[in-house]
C-alpha cells in the first residue's frame, strides 16, 4: 500500500491498498506470503497493462489527432481520456522494477511522489471523463437541438479543463510523502501506518466523491436512455445511430466502473476497516493486491470505447492505416478511364 497523505477530494484515494510485510513491520517474522505474491504478480500485469495500454491509448491519440472535417465534443473527451491513461502506462516499468526488486526503490524521492500521484490523477480523471462522455451522449440522444451549445467543441475543452484542474489540484497532496529508508532497502508505494486513522477518513470522503456519486450518475443516464428508447418505435433497420452510440457509450463505462474501480473501492474500503498493525491478513491482502490491478487495466479498457462508441473514429482510423498503403496504379487506358467514370455514377 502507498505511504501517502490524502486530500479531501476525489481524485485522492487513502492508498493504493498494495499490502506487504512492511504494513505491519517489515521485519517482522510473521509468515505472511503476500510480498512474494505481489513479486510474482504485479510485475507479469503491469506489464501487460504498459504494453497493451500504450500501444492502444497511444495509436487511439494518433487518430484523433488526424484532420478530418468534423470534430465533436465527444472525441474531445475520449482524447483526453486517452491521454490521461497514456501518462499513466509510463509510469508503470517504474513499477515493475520496484516489486522485481523485492520492493526496493531506486530512481529517487521525486520520483517515488509521482508513482502514487499518476494513478490516482488516472484513475479518477478517468472516472470523471467516462462519466461525462455518458452524459453527453445520454443528453444528446434525448435533447439533441435543447442542449446543442452545452455540448459545443468550446465547451467540451473547457469542461476537459476543470476536469485535469480539479483532479490534479486536488492530488497535490500524494507528493508531500515520497521514498522512506528501511534498513537497507528504500520503500516506496507503502501504507504510512500513522495516518491509518486519517485514511479511513479520506477514503470515505474519496469513495463518495470520487466514485459512488459518478457511479449513479451513469446509472442514472443508462436507465434513463433505456426508458427513452422504450418509447421510440424501433424501425426494422435498428436503432438510429445516435442511440445505439449512446447506450454503446453508457454500457462500456458501466463495464469498465464495475469491473476496475468498483471492486477496488469496494475491497479498499474493507481493507482499511479491518486493519491493525502487526496483522497479516493474506487473502485480503492478496485480493486487494488483484482489484489495484483491475483499476490500473482500466487504461487497457477505454480503446475499445474508442473504436465502437467513438465519433468517426473508425473513419478517421481508416484514413490514418491509408496513409501507409500504396496508392492504385494509374491507368491511362480508355476502358479504364471509362470504368473509373462508371464506378462515380
């Protein structure tokens, strides 16, 4: 678990619930075996979570950034979404070293400060941008002429902005505490036993802020797009476009909350309520240890918004592959002028 102060906002959680020999005492003779699973764990996923999130998150910016002739507000969201989780992925080889190392940092204080901001700057920046995406697409589909200025580009960057200001404001705390020296090994990512009683609070705070109340927001605007589709007639052809985008939208926000952050949140906050020192509670520990890796995979995730809920992004993705293959040869040939004529008509 992270060593760290927590503020009274969102975007700050009590810790990263990572649990090792030293949330109790680290040299104590206790057999807890949770540091040899996090050894074996942690690096093999965040790993994964690096390769696939900066190849997915990395390429996803790629082809928002290419001109095409229309832009929306919603591509703006997905592209800072996609940026906030490419930062993260960055920061994740620093991770792996540390456990392979047995859970010793060696790249500096500063550096060890960032670790535990960036994940918490991902995590609810991540929630808070998923959850506006919902919204928009849920106000667009039922009031789609009403609200056409709220969800302008203009808008939308300025929105993405008090998003970044506000979760990055607010985290500004995780980097007062950063590396701390244990005998012969340098600590990083570890719960400061002193403020146990101080966590407790924040994560309450941080759970109702930070994630229940996005959490019923998104409900809120899926139930609300299934009753207003309810009331739509359906044509053979299916639902419009802008419906079926914006239940698309709601229904993989709802798979990425329920799946990375409400487990996490949830074993978080149990883990906190069942804490003493000098205990070592191995399956929870252990469990903890899995749902901080779902939150992390949350980057790997959000591509897949991209591609099927994204507006022209698939598009935009073919004129970006375009770019690398080769042109048609030129025919000069009559029956070949007359065929490219034809295929115009």
């Amino acid at each position: 678990m992270e060593r760290k102060l927590v503020s009274l906002s969102p975007s700050v959680s009590t810790s990263e619930m990572e649990t090792n020999s030293t949330f109790s005492d680290h040299h104590s003779n206790r057999n807890c075996t949770v540091e040899n699973f996090k050894r074996e764990f942690y690096p093999i996923v965040y790993l994964i979570i690096f390769i696939w999130g900066a190849l997915g998150n990395g390429f996803s910016i790629y082809v928002f950034l290419q001109p095409y002739r229309k832009s929306t507000s919603v591509n703006i969201f997905m592209l800072n979404l996609a940026t906030s989780d490419l930062l993260f992925t960055a920061t994740l080889p620093f991770r792996v070293d540390y456990y392979l190392r047995g859970s010793n940092w060696i790249f500096g204080d500063l550096t060890c400060r960032i670790m535990s901001y960036s994940l918490y700057v991902n995590m609810y920046s991540s929630i808070y941008f998923l959850t506006v995406l919902s919204v928009v697409r849920f106000l667009a589909t039922v009031h789609p002429f009403r609200l056409l200025h709220a969800t302008s580009i203009k808008n939308a960057w300025i929105v993405c902005g008090f998003i970044w200001i506000f979760i990055m404001a607010s985290s500004i705390m995780l980097l007062y505490n950063g590396s701390e020296l244990k005998g012969n090994v340098t600590l990083c990512l570890e719960l400061n036993r002193n403020k146990a009683s101080k966590l407790k609070t924040m994560n309450y705070i941080a759970l109702v802020v930070g994630f229940l109340l996005p959490f019923c927001t998104l409900s809120i605007c899926y139930l609300l797009i299934i009753r207003a589709l309810l009331k739509v007639e359906v044509p053979e052809s299916g639902l419009r476009l802008s419906h079926r985008k914006a239940l698309t939208t709601i229904i993989i926000a709802l798979i990425i909350f329920l799946l990375c952050f409400l487990p996490y949140h949830t074993l978080r906050t149990v883990h906190l309520l069942q804490w003493k020192a000098d205990t070592c509670r191995d399956p929870l520990h252990k469990a903890v240890a899995i749902t901080l890796a779902l939150a992390a995979a949350n980057s790997c995730f959000n591509p897949l918004l991209y591609y099927f809920a994204g507006e022209n992004f698939k598009d935009r993705l073919k004129s970006a592959l375009g770019k690398y293959h080769p042109q048609e040869p030129k025919c000069s040939f009559p029956f070949c002028v007359w065929l490219k004529n034809e295929t115009r008509v």
